[in-house]
C-alpha cells in the first residue's frame, strides 16, 4: 500500500532572495555614481556620505557597511527559506528579508534622485542645512551619472524584494508502506521508500536516515 505526501517549499524563493541580495552585495563595492566635467570637493561627497576617486565616487565606509549587513540579512533569511519545511515560518523569513532589503532599496532610490533631480534632493534634507547652499553650487557645474553599481544595487534590491513574492509551491511524494502482505516488516534492509537510495534500513517502526 502506498500514500502521498505534500510538502512546502520556498526554494524558489529562497534562492532568488538570496541571489538578488548577493548582487546588491557586489552593488555596493563598485562606483554609484561617475561625474564630469567639474569636480565636487570631498567635504561635499562626506556630506553625502560618498567619497571621489577621480571621477568615480564610491560609497563611503560606514554606508558601505550599513548596506552590506542589510544584504547579508536578506541573504541568510534567502537560506532559511530554503531550509524552511515548516508551516507559516516561510512567511516570517519573507517578511524579515524584505525589512532588511528596505533600507537599501530607500538608499538606492534617494541616489536615483541625486541623479535625476539633484537640487532637490541635496537642497532641502536637514541632516546637512548648514552645508545645503555649497553642495547645491558644487552640484551646479557638474552632470551627475549612475555608475555601474548604482545599477547593480538597483538590480539586486529589485530581485530581492521581488523574491519574497514568488509563491510556496508544492511537492507531492509517493511513499510505500512498510508492509508486506498485510502484515508489518521485520527490521533489516529493503529497498528505499522513496526510490533516491538503492535501500534503507526499517527498524520496526520507521525508516532510518542512512542508507
């Protein structure tokens, strides 16, 4: 006699959350932002938490690491979805890895808009009024572009949130009853119940775990 098992897996999920966080992970090593022609001083790129390299600018330490344990967070709940087997948790391990990857997606947005619209976003924040005036005028005679880890940052907070989205899907198993001819197997060695090891072990009561 057989029977049929379903189970829950958030493998999928799991494993695009942790791939998208891994990019943003890359994201945050490669340059935001490349500037041209005139030069922004460093006071100025502090401010913003950033700092120049020539005309590249990075993000400064203390941001950089901010934003990696954010991804780092995403990442390890992507790894505790796809171990995930109970009921309900899945939901927990989503939710969390979407509060973590918040903070990056909210930084990410906010250096799209030092792109597209820099005076306001560098004019009216009061966490830097007394230095407004200069990095608006510093801001005046330079073009702003995205940088190539903008871009990836981008990517990776998108797939990550995007992951915590893709459904649970289910996993259906046929598994063969320990009996024979009516009556209950003997312990000893039989053939797998579920067909992946050529035989496991029945010691009366269930199948063991090594084969």
């Amino acid at each position: 006699m057989s029977q049929v098992r379903h189970r829950m897996s958030h493998a999928a999920a799991g494993l695009t959350l942790a791939l998208g966080a891994a990019v943003a992970m890359l994201g945050t090593l490669l340059p935001v932002y490349t500037v041209r022609p005139g030069t922004v001083p460093a006071r100025v790129w502090s401010v913003l938490w950033l700092r120049a390299d020539g005309s590249a600018v990075h993000l400064d330490d203390s941001l950089r690491t901010y934003l990696l344990v954010t991804a780092a967070w995403a990442l390890l709940m992507g790894v505790a979805l796809i171990l995930t087997r109970v009921r309900y948790v899945g939901a927990v391990w989503r939710l969390a890895a979407v509060v973590g990857l918040s903070a990056a997606s909210f930084v990410t947005f906010a250096f799209w808009v030092l792109v597209f619209r820099p005076g306001a976003s560098v004019g009216r924040p009061s966490w830097f009024a007394a230095t407004a005036p200069e990095v608006v005028d510093a801001f005046a005679a330079t073009t702003v572009d995205a940088g190539l880890g903008l871009y990836v940052l981008t990517v990776g907070c998108a797939v990550g949130v995007l992951a915590a989205l893709v459904p649970t899907f289910h996993t259906r198993r046929v598994v063969k009853d320990a009996t024979q001819g009516g009556r209950a197997l003997a312990p000893g060695w039989y053939p797998s119940p579920n067909g992946r090891r050529r035989h496991r072990y029945w010691d009366g009561e269930k199948w063991t775990v090594g084969a």
